[in-house]
C-alpha cells in the first residue's frame, strides 16, 4: 500500500523521537489513510484518501 493520499498528494515526513534527556532519534509521520469509495468518471474505484480529505468532501 502507498502511503500517500490519491487527492492531495500528502505523504509520509520525517521527524525525531525526543526523549526526556533530549536524545533525537529518527520516526516517520505518516499520514491516517483510509480505503474509500470514489467516483471518478462514473465510475467508482476504492482508494487511500487521507481523512482531512473525507472530511472536506464530506462539507460540499
């Protein structure tokens, strides 16, 4: 599975883990992807939308 988003393009960023004593070690942000049903030409075809997405289809 492609951890990006078919709508916008979000995908995965990179970061640290900060312990207490201020120790960096490397983590990946990933976006929260969801299998989804959408209509694309009249047709409808299942792809990972993240769910900002879901949530701004949803309004309109």
């Amino acid at each position: 599975m492609s951890k990006v988003c078919s709508v916008c393009g979000k995908g995965k960023i990179y970061g640290h883990n900060v312990s207490h004593s201020n120790i960096k070690t490397n983590r990946t942000f990933e976006p929260n992807l969801q299998k989804v049903s959408v209509t694309v030409d009249g047709k409808t075809e299942k792809k990972y939308v993240c769910t900002k997405c879901i949530k701004t289809a949803k309004k309109g």
